[in-house]
C-alpha cells in the first residue's frame, strides 16, 4: 500500500501531552490537530486516505469533499458521529475500540452513587466551614446518608460496563435488576425486566446503553414519573439518552431524589442547560473514561485498529 496519510482532527480530547500518540502517528504520514470545529473538518482532512477523532463529525458532506478518505478511526466506543450509511456507499472502514473504558466507566458509575447516598462532598464543605471545629460532641450528623446494601439497582444495557457495574454492585450486597435489548445475553443471574418495572422497583437506575434513534429521551417525562420519588438516576453513557428540561422539572418538583450524570446532550455544557443549578443535580465533565491508565489503552488499541487496516486485514469495524 502506498505512504497513508493521516490526520489527527482532536488529539486533545485523549491527551494533553500526558500520554504519548507516537505509537499512532508513526504508522502514517501524520498531521495532528488538537481540536479542529465541524466546519473544518473536511478542511483539515483535504486528501488524507484515514482520519481519526473522537466527536468531530464524520459526514455526507466530509465524503464528499475528501474522495481519498477510506479510514475513519475513533478515539471512542460510541460511532454516532460518523454516517455509517455514507463510509459504506464510499467503501470506506469505520473503526471503534470496544471495552476499553470498562472498569473506568463502572468506577465512576459508583463514585457518582456514592456521592449520592455518603454525601461525602457535603461533609467535607461543612467542615471546611469549621461546623466540627465548632460542634460539641466527636460527630454530627444531620446531613442523612443512606447504606446502599438491600437497594436495588437497575442497570439499563447489559454490556461490558453494565455488567461491570453489576458486578461491583453486588459486592456492595445491592439487588441487581436490568432491562436490555439482548436479554439472552443475560448469563450470570441478573434479573431480566421490562423498563417499566425496572424503572418502578429501583432505588437507583444506571443508563450503560448506546444513543440511538430508538432510544433517544428514554428517560422523559412518563418515564420519570415511574420512578420512585427518592430514587437516583445516574449516567455514565450518553446525555441524549435524558430529556434534561424533564429530568429538571422532576428534580426541582421533588419527584425525583436525585442525578448524577457525567454526560449531557450537548458538551461542553450550554450555558442555557436546564440542568444548571437543578435540585441535587450533580455533574462532571464527561470523565468516566478519562484515567490516564484507560486513556493509555485506548492509544494502543487505536494504533493496532489503524495498522491491522493498513495491513488489509481491519478488525473492530462498525460499517459492516
């Protein structure tokens, strides 16, 4: 095969120069960009034969203007943004990296449950302020914490990092039910629900599903309103799962307990989402899949995608 060029279009979404991309650029004829806005895209690819990115839009339209571009590499498991229907009519690969962020994921999951039911941020502001400095006896405790132990979690999708996030649940002695769209590829005991009854019966709900067409604002207003009014929502997979102005309303309505999220519909953050100062409504910044020893693999797993293409031999497609 000839000298493949290669573009980079956000690099640093995956790295600020705390883990290496060498091991990726040394494959190709490489350019490197560390964020590159949609509208330049096709710009920046011009006649490049691969690209890799992570959230930059791969469209009809990029097709169009790049007539070499045959690669399309993420820097991510989800592809939906990359038009799958337009890389096929091209003969074009789409390359995803599956698992990779699996225990990162399902750590967070329960650093963001935990947040929820220990109120360790909490304590930790009140004496800040100098409330233990202050109080009489060795504890107070007027700010509620729950034991996760005999709740139920369910866990909406039940791939690697639903079942991760199960497995880590259990170990907490939580009830573990799930609703997903493969219930035969339920093996290890997890009660199989519809969504409705999951969402009736848990004291937590845990999004670990893909956005699609389909399931776009699964969460809504009905749905929402099936859901204990204690109950947790948290999500650790993709915010156009949520229809936020309906889980803000819940939240500030108190018929909701409370959400803990890492993902929104749009990122970064609007400065008009509605989930902005809602009611025990905590958020990060998209960085379940962010530790450098997650980031490290997913380098690695990108770089043998694009050598096993250039081999002819492409593995981890998504466009089949």
């Amino acid at each position: 095969m000839k000298n493949i060029r290669l573009v980079i279009l956000d690099s640093e979404t995956v790295t600020r120069g705390d883990v290496s991309l060498d091991g990726i650029t040394a494959l190709a004829d490489s350019s490197v960009f560390g964020y590159t806005p949609n509208e330049k895209v096709a710009e920046a690819i011009g006649d490049a034969d691969a690209v890799i990115c992570n959230k930059c839009l791969i469209t009809q339209e990029v097709f169009d203007k790049c007539p070499n571009l045959k690669y399309i590499g993420l820097f991510a498991t989800g592809y939906n943004n990359v038009d799958l229907a337009a890389a096929s009519r091209r003969g074009a690969v789409v390359c995803n990296v599956p698992a990779y962020s699996t225990n990162a994921v399902a750590q967070h999951t329960f650093a963001l449950i935990l947040d929820y039911y220990n109120k360790v941020a909490e304590y930790k502001k009140t004496v800040a302020d100098g409330d233990w400095v202050n109080y009489k006896l060795f504890s107070y405790f007027y700010i509620p914490t729950t034991e996760i132990a005999g709740l139920t979690l369910g866990i909406i999708g039940y791939g690697d990092i639903g079942r991760k996030t199960a497995e880590i649940a259990r170990a907490f002695g939580m009830n573990v039910v799930t609703y997903t769209r493969s219930p035969q590829k339920v093996t290890d005991g997890t009660r199989v629900c519809t969504l409705e009854e999951l969402l009736s019966i848990s004291d937590t709900v845990s999004l670990h599903c893909p956005l699609t067409p389909e399931n776009g604002k699964m969460i809504n207003t009905e749905t929402l309103a099936l859901m204990k009014p204690n109950a947790l929502l948290v999500n650790t997979a993709r915010g156009g799962l949520i229809d936020e102005q309906a889980l803000a309303e819940a939240l500030n309505d108190g018929r909701l307990g409370g959400a803990r999220l890492d993902t929104l519909t749009y990122e970064p953050m609007r400065e008009d989402c509605p989930l902005r100062g809602a009611k025990n409504c905590a958020i990060t910044p998209h960085i379940a899949w962010a530790p450098i020893e997650t980031r490290v693999r997913l380098l690695e797993k990108v770089a043998e995608n694009l050598k096993a293409w250039i081999n002819g031999e492409p593995i981890n497609v998504v466009n089949k």
